[in-house]
C-alpha cells in the first residue's frame, strides 16, 4: 500500500504539499510547483509540524536538494534547481 499525505498548510509561501513515496511536491503561491526527491516521511513531518513552513524550507530545503520545476498545467517537467 502507498503512503500519501497532503497539507493546504497556512503559509504565506506554499499553498500545497502533497508527499507520495518519497516525493514531496510542493505548490507555491505565485502557482509554480516544485518535486523534491529523496524526502522520508519523516522529514515532511517534521516539516509540517514547523513553526513556519516558508522558514522550514528554506532553511532545510531550498538550496539543499535539488529540485524539479514542474508544469503543472502540462504535466511535464520543465527544469532542475539547486
């Protein structure tokens, strides 16, 4: 069985994180969505239970791992960043 969560967290950053199989998503609010691969369970815990999630992943996130850009309107992936 899979695991998956999902948060509409209160952030002035992130509107949406959803966690499948050590995949985070992360959907900003200005639309973009990122893919963070390699993130335990654990780690979105932790996360989620942050004082603030914006803080969160830009301390232990951002610049950290490197990161898909997603289109989310096509379905694609549209670059890499570290």
């Amino acid at each position: 069985m899979m695991k998956i969560a999902a948060d509409l967290p209160d952030s002035e950053m992130i509107d949406q994180v959803i966690w499948v199989a050590n995949s985070c998503f992360f959907q900003f609010n200005n639309g973009d969505v990122w893919r963070v691969d390699g993130f335990t369970f654990s780690q979105y815990q932790d996360m989620m239970s942050a004082e603030s999630l914006g803080r969160y992943y830009n301390q232990h996130i951002r610049n950290t791992n490197e990161v898909q850009v997603l289109d989310a309107k096509n379905k694609k992936m549209i670059g890499v960043r570290k």
